[in-house]
C-alpha cells in the first residue's frame, strides 16, 4: 500500500508538475517548478524509501524459536549434495 501510494505521488508529480504530499498529517501540495518544493518531494520520497526497506517485524521471540524448531526438522545435517556435471 505504502510504495502503490508513492509510485502515484511520483507519477503524478511527472505527469502534472505538483505533488501532494503529507507533512505533519496536513496535505501539502508542491509545486515541481520549485526548488524548494522539489528538495520536499525528493525528501519525501527518499523518508518513504526508507520505511518500505526497512520493514519492521513485532513480536516475541517464540516465533523464532518455534519456526527455527520446525525448521531444524527439515534440515538433514551434513555435506549439501552437489550438482552431477552434466556430460
């Protein structure tokens, strides 16, 4: 949902030469033709890159244990097989 809504806000900032942005929760429409406004979108714009590549997980850690659990009985110890040299 977060990145769909920036991809919008960008293609909307190409395609008409203002963005609207939420600053403070207030909407904020920038003009492109702007110095200023445009340092505000690009500042936008990399502050949502930053939350949607570092997404952040809740919870306790019983989630890892157990999965790490149910995981390990998959897992065979030992030497990973390697690939046959095709001929």
């Amino acid at each position: 949902m977060l990145a769909n809504d920036l991809i919008a806000t960008i293609e909307s900032a190409v395609a008409n030469g203002s963005a609207q942005i939420s600053a403070n929760q207030e909407p904020t429409t920038l003009n492109l033709a702007s110095k200023p406004d445009m340092a505000k979108l690009i500042g936008h714009v990399d502050e949502r890159l930053r939350v949607i590549n570092k997404p952040e997980f809740t919870g306790d850690a019983s989630f890892a244990e157990d999965s790490f659990q149910t995981i390990r009985g998959f897992i065979k110890p030992g030497v990973p097989e390697q690939p046959t040299p095709s001929r």
